[in-house]
C-alpha cells in the first residue's frame, strides 16, 4: 500500500514538473560551450538540506545510473532528516566497484569487453546518487536523475544531443529498489540490481522493467528451512525487520515451512527508526517463558539491524552464547554488523551469494587516496571514518568532529594503518550488472545502427532510445565474466541463478580471533536431498562460561525444541495448536507409538520392541526335544521302546516254547504292540507342534492305550467267564484266539470311532495361544485340542481300567497257575494311581509359566509309566522263566491236573456229556485203566504231583495237538493262491535279516509288478513328508519301502527296480564332506536347473581358498555327485552373519533331504563361528526353494528389486534364520519396503 501511494505521488510530482516547463521556459536555457543539454530546476524540487556532493557524474555518450547506499537513512535521535553515518562496505566499496567496471569497459582492458566493444567507440558515462538506504531520498534523485528525459521544453535535437539514461544500476535494498522502480518505468528505462532480493520484485506485472543479477529470496527461504532440518531444530523464533525485505522474507519463510514438522514460536519485528524496538525484542525473547527452549532464532534483516541486535544482545553478559542466530544475506559475511559486537554473534550462521572475488579490484581499491580519487565526491569521508581520523581541508561534522589525530594522505590505503582489507561480497554482482548493461547497449546499437555508415558511434536510428527492447536484450542476455569467472544468465522473470555459501561465526584460533569460516553450500538442485551439503567437519560450536567469560568449544549441537522428546512407549498430546508443542503420555499395555502421535495395539502373536516402535513378532514357545524338562519322557519312552522290543524278540524266539504257548500268543503280541504304540506316543507329544504330530497326538494318545486296556480286559473277562461259572462244565464261547482278537478290535473300534468323529467335527491343526502373566505376553504354539475333547478320550479308557480293575478283583482267588490275573490286578492299581494323580496335573497346572509343557511331558510319562507297568507286571515273569529258570519252562508245569474238588464219577455216564469233549475222553479212559476213584476233580494248572489221571489227560492233550498240527498242514495246502502268496512274502520277511534284504526279496517275488509314476510320486512324497517333518531322512528308508510294499507290482520292469534300488542307496549310502578342488570339475550336471546361479571357476575357487569351512558336497556310494552348498562368513558387529551363496541339488537327487543337511551343515558352521543369523537370496518365481526355506524356518527379511538381471530383470528374496546368538531376534525384523541392489548394506 506504501508503494502505491508513493507510486501516485511520484506521477502528481511529475505532472507537476511538466506543468511548471510548460509555463516558464526561463529555466531551460543552453550552454554553448557544453555540448550536453541540461535543465535546471528550482530549490524546492530538490532533496531539503541535501549535501554539497549530491551525486557523481562522469560524462559519456551513454551514461549509466547508479543507486548506492553511501549512508545510512537519518535517524530520528538525530533530530534531523539528514543522511547519517558513511557505509563503507555496502557504499563506497560498491560505488568503486561500479566505477571500476566502468574503467574496464571505456578501456576495453578485459577479454569480454575488448571481444564485444572491439568496433564501438561508444564512451560510457555515469550519473550515480546516494540513496542513503531511504525511499524518499532515493525517489527525489530519481526524480533529478530522469525530469531532464522527461522535460518537453527541449526540442528532439537537442535531446539527441544530450547523453542518454540507458539504464540504471541499483539499488541495494529491495524496498528501494521498488520505489525507483515506479519512476523508471515511466521513461521506459531498464534497471539492474545487484542485492535486492525480494521475491516481490519478480511481479512483472507491476516491476517490468527491474531485473536483477542475484536470486530472489524464495532461495534464502528454502535455504534456512534447509539449515534448521540438517540442524534437528523444530521450534525457533523469527525476528523480521520492518519493510518489504523482512516481511516478504518472513512469508516466504512460513510458506516453505508448510508440511515441515518446524514450528515458529514466535515473530518479533524491528524497526530501524527505533532503536528501543531492538532492546524490546531482547528482552522479550529472553524473558518470555515460550522461548525458555528456542535456541535458533532467524533473523530476517538488513546489516543495520543486524548490529543493533547484536549491541542489545552483546550488553547483557549472560546472553552472549545463548542463541545461534541464522541470517540471510542481509548480514552474509559483512563485517559491519559484527564489528565490536562479535562475541554476541558467535556460532551464527549466515548465508550469502556465492562469492565471486574480484582480485583486479583488490588492488585497484587498495591504490585509492583522497588525492587520486577526486571524481568520488564521498571517498574523503569515507577514509576519515576508516582511520578515524580528519583531514586538513574537510570540514567539521558530527562524525568527525571527535577525531584529533590528523589524517595522512598517503599512496597506500592499508600500509601506514592497521585496518583489515576484505572485499564486499557483493562487488562481483556490481560489475556484473555493470557488464550487463554495457553488453544490451551495444547489442541495441548494433541492432539500431546496422544499415549506418557509422557505426561506431551513435547513429540518428538509435533515437528515440528505445527502453522497451533493451531490456529485451538484456533478459536473453549469457556470457562469462572473465573477473569474476562467473556465469552470467537472467530467468524470463529477470530473476539471477545463483548458489549460496554457508557461512559461521567462529573462534578461529587460541587467541580467540573472530571471523567467518565457510561450511558448505546450498543450491537449487532438483533433489531435494542435494541442495544442502554443510562440513561437519568444519561445523563447530562454542559454550560460554559467563561465571569465566570464556569460550570452550563442544561436541553436542544446540537443540532448538518446544518440548523433549517422549520416551519409548509414549504419544504427544499438542498441548495447544502447534504440533511442536506437546505433553507426553505412555501408551497402553502391548501398543507401540506411531510416529509419537498415536498408539495402535500389537497382534496376539506380536510385542512391541525395545523402543516401542514397532511390533515384533513373539518367538513361539513350545515343548521340543531341546528342552531338558521333556528329556524324563524320552529316556522313559526309549527305555520302555528297547524293553519292548527286546520282549517282542523273545517271544518270537522263544514263541514255541510251553511258557509263551500258554500265555495267549495273539493277545500277547496285541498288547505288546498297544506297550510300543504307548512309548512311541512321547514322541509326537515333545516334537514340535505340526500337523502331523498333532494329528498322530490324536489317534495315538487315545488309541494306545485303548489297545493295551482292551487286551487286558479281553484277558480278564476271560478268566472270569471261566472261573466264576456256575455250571463250568458247560462249554463256554467266545474264547477261541479268533474270538479274543476279535473282542479287542471290537472294544478298540469304539475308541476309535470317536476319534475319527472328532478329527472330522474337528480337524487336527496347530494354533498359536496368546497368553498373558506379569504383564508379558507369551505366544505358545500347540496342537488344536480342548481339553474337553482330551478328557472325553481318556474317559473311554478311565472306563477301561475301571472295568480291567473290576475284573482282576473278581478273579484274585483263581488257581495258582493262574496268577497272571493277580499281576493284571497290580497293573491296574498302579494305572489308576498314575492317572488319579496325573488329572490334577493336566487340567489345574494353568498358573504354571511352563504349563503347557509339563501337560505333554506329564501324559507322555503316563503312558510311558503305564506301558511299563504293564510290560513289567504281565511279561517279566514269562521272561524269567524263558531265560533264567527253563527247568519250569515244560509242558508238564502248564497241563491240566484233578484234584481236591469233588466231583462225583458215580454219575451216569452221561454225565460226562457236560464234559469238554477231549477231557471226558480222558476220564473215560481212566476210569478203564484204574479204580474207581470216589472223589472230587478239579479242573487247574498247579504243580501238584501226577497220578494216572493226570497222565491221562497230557496223553490226550498230546495227541491232541498233534491233530491240530496236522490239521494246520491240511489247511495250508489247500490255501488260496493269494494267500500263499502272502503267506510266501511273510516267510521272507521273516526270514530276512535286514532291510535291504527284505527289499531285494520283495522285489524280486514279484514277477509282475510295475510301479507306475504314481507310485513313485508316492514315494518321493513320503520320505518328503520325512524330510519336512524334522525327522532324519536317512533313517527312515523302512517307511518308504513301506509305501513300496503297498502296491501289488504287476509287471517285471528292470528300470523301475534299478530306480528304486538307486533311491534306497542314495538315502542310505549318502556321505557330506568339504569341497575339494577336483570338485570343480565335477559340478557342471548339478548346475543344470533355471534356477541355479553359474559362475566362473575364479568365483568357485576364491570361496575355496577364502572360505573352505562353508564349502560342502554331498555325493552317494557311488560317488556320484547329488549336491553341493557354497557359503562364507561376513559383516561386522550385529550384521556378522553365514551367507549361502550357492545351494545347488541335482535334480535326481531331489526331495530326498539333500538340501536340508546341507543347510544344517552351513548353519552349524555358522553356529560355531558365532553369527548372529543365516542369510540367502531366491528369486521370487522359485516358488519352491521358498516354501522349502520356509520350511526350514526362514523368514523374508526384504525384497531386492531387480537383483537378477537377465533379459527381464527378476525380484529377489532376501532370507534370513537367526542363530542363537541373536537373543532377541532382531535380525528378523523385516524391512516392509523393497529395496535395491545399489541400497544393500555393504555385507
């Protein structure tokens, strides 16, 4: 709004002027002996109490304005409207700099002026006004500078004859730079600035005819969000100077800062007509308690106000040291704010154009004296402020006045007196608008002049000057400067390009010299990330001890915040609209904090981390064989498992002896399969939960004891039905071997039944529990159970032993003989003790932090314990008498025998119809061959001495058995030809001494037998499904001939034999050991897949030589080659880690469990070298690798793009298992977003 009405006024003011020519001509007048055309004006026009020296004036047929700011504004403690104290730096420095550059070009001494300027004999002059850095002064010379071109009283001649304003240079600062820019316009004429950088010039519309050779302020903006973000600062207060280069600073500043997490505590404004303003914002910004942690303040001022802020700040002792002050260009690297207050702007970072040192100047500028330099009507005062002193001629002032040592005028400027030379940094940007110019002007006359005679001079086409196309000219202007070695070029905004240098205030040296020290660079870069590049290096910071009053340089970089920081595990909660501003609170139990603003909980399966930042996933916890509270179970489960065996061994040795004759051989060996079934169940219960340890868990834990129960009820009701039998001489049914078997599978069909129903209503699975105690959350991985199911199993077979327990109590005083009853009645009180005391232990151990394992090792100690008891109670006697005691072992010790039972004989003879039939046939025959005996008889297996009737009853009994023998042969030979040939391949079997033996047989009864290649696919999924399982595949070849020996072979095929022989060899016969050199030559057939990676022998030998311990190949009996696996061991502190570079299994060797011992082998390796984790990259496509990975417990810990290259560049898996090592699995914690190969950690 000022600029407006200052706009309007100047055109009053001019229309004012014209009207005044118009009406008196007596002011124009003609001097003959000046050829320039001039016209004076009244004093009222003029500047009120103007100094005698009011502008520079050097002639020439194109003459250049100029604005400097020689002095400062006026000041109002002054009480005067005069311009004040000389500026030395931003006045005379830059005056001489455009007269300098003027020099160069009249005298065409520079390459750049002598190439362009070589044909023209164009003089340029110069017309320069001291702006005193205030725009009413600078309007009023404007208006003296532009009235003679604007004045209608001179005729056209005369104006051509007059030297024309081309163009002006200046002014400094922006807000000047606007006002003269509204009277400009009005003659058309182009202006320059070399330091005005308001953004608010680049408005076209309104500034048309301003350009200017340094950036806009839009770059300092961005410039010091760039230094506070490199900085961590996010809260600082702005202190901004009145007028247009503070304020637009000020918006552009809070623009940039849109989407940026840095808050403006506060804005501060100075003004500089008034001084107390300086001291009222000190004041506040120390005192005011929002400000108590702002540590950066911005200052968005001009040198002027800088030096007040730094007096205010430096008069207080305990505040030097207190802020870092970040500037623009307005402070830069000028000596004039710093001077005597330096200590207050210590650790200061300023910035300014990149500087663009002029050496030629230097030593032009150090040769002026006032004597020589008479055409710089200001350069006295200058040299007295400098050595303050005072010359003889000058007269007395107010700034001089005070000075008593007398001035000599000497040919060196800086010999005779200490004062230190530094050029401006804003000289370079002088000379260059200078050059400019010149450069337009003569590429105009050029223009203009072309079809003249004379084209070395002005030509009559080049009037009336046209303004409109120099500027033209001068936007499309580039060229190098040749002294300031710099690229000149202009935007279409006639904006400058520019970078900034970064500059800080520091201690130099010991003795404490103060001085700016460059410390990086920002520039307009299209990244972002690559505008700003500061030297931490040379960044320093100095902490003031104001009890001392010194300096001591540290290593921590101040904080500029509003609030701390929330611990791990808190939120923010703004405590009013700034974001900067906080109060933090914690979050709840198992939530992390999101980006410290919100918390959001963790899954069931996951914790957050240390830092509460992100949730991890809880490493499972299950029962395995690794934990040393399941190792009672295995050693009681192997210790039975070998009992077991070992019992089954005997029998089957010992099977026709009359001690294992007598013990019912189908129930024996049914109830010594139930004992196996019972010790092999601790297995699946302690291996770690998998579907198909869970669906074993299922069938086995119900189901072997089932089988063991109903053999001994089977047994028990037996004897009971036998005994406790009113009329004992009536035949009994059902106790034939068939119909023992048969009663068994019928009580474990029931059990059996149930079980499928609920793996049907319920499917075997394995589910992760949450679990929470003291405030820890625990994942445990365990078999889809309830309780409820598990107690209905185990009811079935509580039933069970309730009713065996029932029958041994009822059958305790059977005959002598017949004491196996007694030893199932002992088991039985044992297996109800066990279970009484194992259901308090399964279902009421919740509270315990192991619960879960001592359930599973607790049932697998039951069943163990229960299966041994019965092995011990129902086998150990038979045992002893088999192999300790084979004098009782004897037909004799297990006939039947009379005695004290009476039974009278006197009877008819019928009544022996009620007689078993072998038995009456006995009797009858001893009743012919002795007396009559008038007794009793019973019916018992005792060891009572013989008499004729006993002797009787083993002949029959003997020639029964002969009979049945006979009968048996009968039977065979007219067996079914199937069943012959089943009764052939049990034979083999059972003659067979070993596996293999038993394969070759089977192989080879089989004249025609075929496996199809969904036979083999069979075979190939089991010992598979081995390998997947965790179990040890080369131990397990009996199950896969097992699924061999399923199929009926129809057809004799060689090859399918040679295939099958060539499977059982590989699994059993394969050997892993190091690679050895002469392997290399051997590996070519295993890299044969898509997927297999090949390299060059050096590849393969630099791992062999480097890493030999990581370098495996797996190779079978016949020394054929199956795979190899090629790793190293890299990275340091926690990246220290195997890598597998290479894993390679030929293809016929696949599914067999190659790759997972070679992975074991490597880990192991690793393991023992003290890695924190495992790691290996798969492509992406290789669906299977990644599932068999998966299944060996890796996980994906990143995806690479593009890490395969080829004609279509494939994505990669990186994979990673930790080790032991890694405690707290941190090296699984994956990276959510892909990467690139160029951003892989350098492994």
């Amino acid at each position: 709004m000022l600029i407006v009405l200052l706009s309007q006024k100047v055109l009053l003011f001019v229309i004012l002027i014209l009207i005044v020519c118009l009406i008196d001509n007596d002011h124009c007048y003609q001097d003959n002996n000046n050829p320039i055309h001039t016209c004076h004006y009244p004093t009222k026009f003029r500047a009120p109490q103007s100094p005698s020296y009011e502008y520079l004036y050097i002639p020439g047929d194109v003459l250049l304005g100029g604005f400097f700011p020689i002095h400062q504004p006026p000041s109002s403690e002054l009480g005067s409207m005069q311009c004040t104290a000389i500026k030395r730096e931003r006045g005379i420095q830059r005056l001489e700099a455009m007269l300098f550059a003027l020099d160069i070009v009249n005298t065409r001494s520079s390459y750049l002026m002598s190439s362009i300027l070589s044909h023209s004999k164009i003089r340029f002059g110069a017309l320069i006004y001291d702006s005193c850095d205030y725009e009413p002064y600078a309007v009023e010379r404007a208006l003296n500078m532009l009235l003679p071109s604007l004045d209608q009283c001179l005729s056209l001649q005369k104006r051509k004859d007059s030297p024309v304003i081309a163009g002006v240079i200046g002014s400094a600062s922006s807000i000047v730079s606007m006002a003269i820019s509204d009277i400009l316009r009005l003659a058309e004429i182009p202006q320059i600035s070399y330091a005005s950088t308001s953004t608010e010039l680049s408005e076209k519309l309104r500034f048309q005819f301003f350009s200017r050779v340094v950036p806009p302020d839009t770059y300092q903006a961005e410039a010091v969000v760039s230094i506070i973000q490199f900085l961590n600062w996010t809260y600082v207060a702005v202190i901004k100077e009145t007028g247009s280069y503070g304020e637009r600073l000020t918006d552009d500043f809070k623009a940039k800062l849109k989407n940026k997490t840095i808050c403006i505590a506060g804005e501060l404004s100075v003004n500089i007509k008034d001084s107390n303003s300086y001291l009222r914002v000190i004041k506040e910004l120390y005192e005011d308690e929002k400000y108590r942690f702002v540590i950066g303040v911005v200052v968005f001022a001009q040198e002027d106000s800088v030096r007040q802020l730094l007096n205010q700040t430096s008069s207080r002792n305990e505040l030097n040291g207190r802020w870092v002050f970040l500037g623009t260009d307005g402070w830069g690297k000028k000596w004039y704010p710093v001077e005597n207050f330096g200590r207050a702007a210590i650790n200061a970072i300023t910035i300014a154009p990149k500087l663009y040192p002029i050496s030629d100047f230097d030593e032009y500028f150090k040769n002026l004296i006032p004597s020589k330099n008479t055409r710089n009507p200001w350069f006295v005062e200058y040299w007295e402020e400098t050595y303050k002193c005072k010359l003889d001629h000058t007269p007395t002032t107010i700034f001089n006045q005070n000075y008593t040592r007398s001035c000599l005028d000497t040919d060196s400027t800086y010999t005779n007196f200490s004062v230190p030379y530094f050029q401006e940094g804003y000289v370079h940007y002088v000379v260059d608008a200078v050059f400019s110019l010149v450069i337009a002007i003569q590429k105009l006359v050029d223009e203009k002049c072309l079809n003249s005679s004379n084209i070395t001079l002005l030509c009559n086409e080049f009037y009336p000057f046209d303004g409109i196309r120099l500027l033209s000219i001068l936007r499309n202007l580039s060229f190098r400067n040749d002294l300031s070695r710099r690229n000149i070029k202009f935007t279409p905004n006639g904006d400058g390009i520019e970078t900034y240098d970064i500059f800080q205030y520091q201690i130099i040296d010991s003795t404490e010299t103060l001085d700016y020290f460059p410390i990086g660079e920002y520039s307009d870069s299209d990244h972002s990330n690559e505008r700003i590049r500061i030297d931490l290096q040379k960044l320093k910071w100095f902490k003031y001890n104001s009890q001392y009053s010194t300096w001591s340089e540290t290593q921590l970089t101040p904080r500029s915040f509003c609030s701390e920081s929330c611990h791990p595990g808190e939120i923010r909660t703004n405590t009013d609209s700034q974001q900067c501003c906080w109060t933090c609170r914690a979050c709840e139990i198992f939530h992390i904090a999101v980006n410290e603003t919100y918390c959001i909980p963790c899954t069931k399966e996951e914790l957050p981390n240390s830092n509460f930042t992100q949730c991890i996933t809880i490493e499972e916890e299950y029962l395995s064989i690794e934990n040393s509270i399941a190792l009672p179970a295995l050693i009681l489960s192997l210790i039975g498992l070998l009992m077991t065996i070992y019992t089954i061994i005997i029998f089957i040795r010992f099977s026709q002896t009359p001690v294992i004759k007598a013990s019912s051989r189908e129930l024996s060996y049914f109830l010594l399969f139930g004992i196996c079934c019972c010790h092999l169940c601790a297995w699946p219960l302690i291996l770690k939960p998998h579907i198909l340890t869970c669906f074993f868990i299922r069938i086995s834990v119900s189901l072997s004891l089932t089988i063991c129960l109903a053999a001994l009820l089977t047994k028990t009701n037996r004897l009971a039905r036998i005994f406790n039998n009113k009329q004992r001489l009536t035949p009994q049914s059902c106790l034939s071997p068939r119909s023992q078997l048969g009663i068994c599978t019928g009580i474990v069909s029931v059990q059996f039944i149930g079980v499928l129903l609920w793996i049907f209503i319920s499917p075997p699975s394995v589910k992760l529990k949450s679990e929470i105690k003291h405030n820890q959350r625990r994942l445990i991985l365990v078999c889809q159970t309830d309780n409820e199911n598990i107690a209905y199993s185990l009811i079935y077979n509580m039933l069970l032993v309730v009713s065996c327990t029932l029958y041994a109590i009822k059958t305790r005083h059977i005959p002598e003989n017949y004491n196996e009853a007694k030893h199932i009645g002992f088991a039985m009180y044992s297996i109800c003790i066990i279970w009484l005391a194992f259901i308090p232990i399964f279902f009421g151990l919740r509270s315990s932090d192991n619960w879960f394992r001592i359930q599973f090792v607790t049932l697998a100690i039951c069943l163990s314990l229960s299966a041994t008891i019965i092995l011990i109670c129902l086998f150990a006697p038979k045992l002893h008498i088999v192999l300790f005691n084979p004098s009782k072992n004897i037909p004799a010790k297990f006939k039947t025998t009379i005695s004290t039972r009476r039974i009278s004989f006197r009877q008819s003879s019928s009544a022996n119809n009620h007689l078993d039939p072998l038995l009456a046939r006995a009797i009858n025959n001893s009743q012919r061959r002795s007396t009559p005996i008038d007794c009793t008889t019973e019916v018992t297996f005792c060891n009572s001495k013989l008499d004729s009737f006993s002797l009787n009853i083993n002949d029959e009994m003997t020639q029964t058995d002969s009979i049945y023998s006979k009968n048996s042969i009968i039977n065979d030979t007219y067996k079914h030809p199937e069943q012959q040939q089943q009764q052939q391949q049990e034979q083999l079997l059972s003659s067979s001494k070993n596996d293999d033996e038993t394969m070759d047989l089977l192989l080879t009864s089989q004249h025609k037998s075929n496996i199809n290649y969904v036979q083999r696919a069979s075979i190939q999924k089991s010992s598979s499904d081995l390998v997947l399982s965790n179990e040890n595949p080369w131990k397990k070849v009996s199950h896969v001939r097992y699924n061999i020996n399923e199929h009926d072979m129809k057809d004799n095929n060689s090859s399918t034999y040679n295939e099958i022989n060539f499977l059982v060899e590989s699994l059993n016969m394969t050997s892993v050991r190091q690679f050895k050199l002469k392997d290399l030559l051997r590996i070519n057939n295993v890299n044969l897949d898509i997927f297999t990676e090949n390299y060059g022998l050096s590849f393969y030998l630099h791992y062999l030589a480097r890493w030999p311990d990581c370098f495996f190949v797996a190779e079978n009996s016949a020394h054929r080659l199956m795979g190899y696996i090629m790793g190293k061991i890299e990275g340091k502190h926690d990246n220290y880690h195997g890598h597998v570079t290479a894993l390679s299994v030929a293809s016929e060797f696949r599914r067999i469990g190659v790759s997972s011992q070679l992975m074991a082998l490597l880990e192991q390796v690793s393991e023992q070298k003290k890695t924190y984790f495992v790691d290996l990259f798969v492509r992406v496509s290789n669906k299977r690798a990644v599932d068999m990975y998966h299944k060996l417990n890796y996980i994906v810990y990143r995806r690479i793009i593009g890490y395969y290259s080829g004609e279509r560049d494939e994505d990669a898996f990186d994979m990673r298992k930790a080790l032991s090592r890694d405690i707290d699995k941190k090296s699984l914690i994956s990276i959510p977003h892909p990467v690139r190969p160029e951003d892989l950690d350098d492994d």
